[in-house]
C-alpha cells in the first residue's frame, strides 16, 4: 500500500542552524526506477495553491520554439531554475555524463517553475530533474511553507507523467539576502525532511559548504551585486551538486551519431542577429560553401544557456548529426554596431563572407558568461577548430578563447587589431588536435581578456 503524505505544513524548523545534507534513497537510477511501486504519493492536490499568471512565457517559448525544430535526446538531466542556472556555464561541461538540457531564466520563482513544468521539464523525457529556485520566492515575500508547497506541486506534475529523481538544490545564502537567511533556511530544513520521507526526492546541500566561509559567505564566491555567484562560488557549488548527483545517478552512455562524417569534413556555423538592420544569414555563400545559421534573432538579443542548434550539415550540405548548444549566455549585435561587413578574401580566405564576418554574439558581464559546447562528436576522433571575430572601435579588446587545456587571445578592436583597421580583418584562432570528452563534447568557454567586450562571429569545425 503506497504512503500518503500530507503537506506537512507543521513540520518543526531549526532555521538558524545550517542545514546537512540527508538522502535516504536507493543509489543509482535504476534502483529508484525499480522500487517506483514503493514511491508515496500526496494526500492532496499540491498544486492547488499555485498563483496565477506566471512570468516568463516568452523566454520558455524560445526554448520551446528550437525544441519544436529538433527536440533534445531523451534520457538527459534537465537542470531548471532561476539565474544561478542561467549563469551556470560550466554545467554542460561539468554534467556531460548526464547529458544536460538547461532551462535557467533569471528571476524565476519555484512556483513559476511548477506553472512551466511541461515545456521546461516534461516534454524533455527526462533521466531525472535538477532544480535551483526558492530564494526569489523568499525575496517576493512567500513563506517557507509556500516554497515547500511549490516544490511538492512541481514534484506532482513530474511524478504524473513518469516518477524519475528529482534534486533540490538547496537555497544558497548570499550576503546581498543575508536579512532573509532565516526564511530561507527554513525552506530548505522544510525540503529537506520532505527528501527524507520520499525516495524521489534528493536535497543537495549547498548552503552548509558556503556557510563554512563565514556568515554571511565570503565575498570572494559572489559578483559585484553579492547576490550571483562568482567563478570561484560556483566552483563550490559545482563541487556539491556534483557529489549529490553521484550519490544517485549512473553516467549515460556515448550518445550514438550514425552520421558522423568521415575525417576531411568541415562545418561552419554563423553567429549573430539576423533581422536587416543588425545582421544576415550565412546560408549557402558566394563560394558555394553551406553554412549553419543562428536562429533568428534581433541586435542586442541575449542568447539563452540551453538554446541549441541542431542538425548541422558539413559545408557540402550533407548531415553530420551534430549541434551546438549555448552553455553560458550571450547577446548579440552587428552591422550597426562595427561588424565586419566587407571581409578580404586575400586576408581570410573562403571565411571571408560579410553575412557570418558582419555579425557576432558578445559578452559582456558575468550575466551572460559566453560558452558554447558542441555536441555529437566522436571521443576517438580529433578535430580542429577556427574561431574568427571583429568589431570596429577604437577601444583595445582581447577576447580569450578555452577549449579543454588549450586557451588563446585574440585582438578583436582597436589599433593593431588587423590590417589598415581598427577591428581584426586578417586573423583567425585555430584549435588542433582537440579531443572530445567522453559523451562525445567540445566545451568553448569565451573571455574577456582585456576591455569591457569579448566576441565570436562564426566557427568552423574540422574532422581531422
């Protein structure tokens, strides 16, 4: 006979006193999968008390809108939630043996999270679900009671269609919301013994590791507002919720691509907006070479973590079952703002096309962290990758490109940046003899080095 929960509405909170970590559950996918007979359910509709009207339809919608083009590969771990996933841009990367379809939007509230549960979670088909939200409820004025009830109703509609684990990660203290620490702390004690008494639910503790620090946490782990997380916080955040999902989850197998091309294949993806006033697509250009366009987009856009492109095609126009994905977001802009618009053929060769020169993504704070991580590739293989980027201005800028152990700079603007130009017409970064990891990925990370922008215009990967 199944367990019924109530709301649990009265459970006893220690609020002041860090939470620890407590998962009492089977320790690997299938285990949980196989004891779903076993799992309770809730005694009442935990939806009922859902506001109305949640925010954020048209940023779901672009994600839904490329899912519709090319839905993501069931079975992956959805991570979902406010910004702190938006910003997450070492998620792709760090979680590639779950394989990771990010749905972050800034601002996000757990009940808003609950209210978009089909096309942020369900429609995925998911291995199971990580989700980060609760503390811009708390900032809004819910109650802990409310976070737990939204998380128990998100957990109802996911269970609904299929029971898979769900991780909690637990609201992360800030200083920018010490004043509200003692709520907060409340609501993750209040998930927590929920966790306890269902083997689908899985609380991860970051606020113990942070609280470690000091209290409030070292201002080291945060940006300059002291509310998002730094490089180095996320370093420690990682760190936790890597060490929860092992406690659970199994890695996934090498992705199979049937259509991976035969060494000597290139492609060629085109970056930037596509609306007339800031930016064309480079589809078929004038040397005949086909290209992978951006989906489109207006100047100034930002570019989502977990927006895709799927389906590349080899600059012959034939499939190579491979896409890229935003890990770490951008914006975009161009031709009204110092894209390179008249490209030299002597200078840059058959890369010298205005539609994918003329426009490009940017970054420029840590709100849009800029990383973008190929997908379907062969670990067996070794690649080659060239990165080209420009922009007019009289401001030196470097932007610093990563791929696994290899880093280079790369003057985009000022003088000195290319020939007779104060933005860069002659060079292009070049990446050899780069290894995929084991799910078959390629992590780019892009940097500002020096000056307040970093950009990238266009890629082209080379099957060596």
């Amino acid at each position: 006979m199944m367990l019924l929960l109530a709301c649990l509405p009265t459970l006893p909170v220690d609020p002041v006193e860090p939470v620890e970590t407590a998962i009492d559950s089977p320790t690997a996918t299938q285990d949980t999968q196989d004891t779903a007979e076993e799992w309770p359910v809730w005694s009442d509709d935990a939806c009922f008390s859902l506001p109305p009207n949640p925010g954020y339809a048209e940023t779901v919608a672009i994600w839904t809108a490329q899912d519709e083009l090319a839905q993501p590969t069931p079975g992956q771990l959805v991570v979902v939630g406010s910004s702190s996933i938006r910003r997450w841009e070492s998620a792709q990367s760090g979680l590639s043996a779950y394989g990771v379809i990010q749905r972050g939007f800034g601002g996000a509230q757990m009940w808003e999270v609950a209210h978009h549960a089909e096309n942020l979670v369900l429609r995925h088909k998911p291995a199971a679900v990580l989700v980060y939200a609760g503390t811009n409820d708390i900032a809004a004025g819910k109650s802990p009671d409310q976070v737990l009830a939204y998380t128990r109703c998100l957990a109802q509609r996911v269970w609904a269609q299929e029971q898979i684990p769900i991780f909690w990660v637990s609201i992360t203290p800030n200083p920018a919301r010490w004043h509200s620490w003692i709520a907060a702390s409340s609501a993750n004690s209040l998930v927590q013994r929920l966790s306890r008494e269902h083997p689908g639910l899985h609380y991860i503790d970051t606020a113990g590791p942070f609280l470690k620090t000091g209290e409030p946490p070292h201002v080291d782990l945060f940006d300059a507002d002291m509310l998002h997380l730094s490089p180095e916080g996320y370093q420690l955040w990682d760190a936790a919720i890597q060490s929860g999902l092992e406690q659970v989850l199994s890695p996934r197998s090498l992705p199979d691509n049937p259509q991976h091309p035969a060494s000597g294949t290139f492609i060629r993806v085109d970056l930037g907006p596509s609306n007339p006033e800031d930016g064309d697509r480079a589809d078929v250009d004038d040397f005949g070479i086909q290209w992978n366009a951006w989906h489109p987009a207006e100047g100034n856009e930002q570019i989502l973590a977990g927006e895709h492109l799927d389906g590349l095609v080899s600059t012959q126009g034939l499939p190579t079952g491979m896409g890229v994905v935003i890990a770490g977001g951008f914006r975009s802009n161009g031709k009204l703002n110092g894209g390179l618009t008249e490209p030299d053929g002597a200078l840059l060769g058959t890369l010298a096309v205005p539609q994918a020169t003329g426009d490009y993504f940017y970054i420029d704070t840590l709100d849009n962290p800029g990383a973008i991580s190929w997908q379907g590739l062969d670990p067996e293989q070794r690649y080659t990758l060239r990165l080209f980027a420009s922009r007019e201005s009289e401001e030196a800028r470097v932007t610093r490109y990563s791929v696994g152990e290899q880093s280079q700079s790369l003057q985009t603007t000022g003088t000195g940046a290319g020939q007779d130009s104060t933005g860069n017409n002659d060079t292009v970064v070049v990446f050899s003899e780069l290894a995929p990891d084991a799910w078959g990925a390629l992590h780019l990370d892009v940097e500002i080095e020096s000056g307040r922008y970093a950009y990238l215009s266009l890629m082209e990967l080379e099957i060596q």
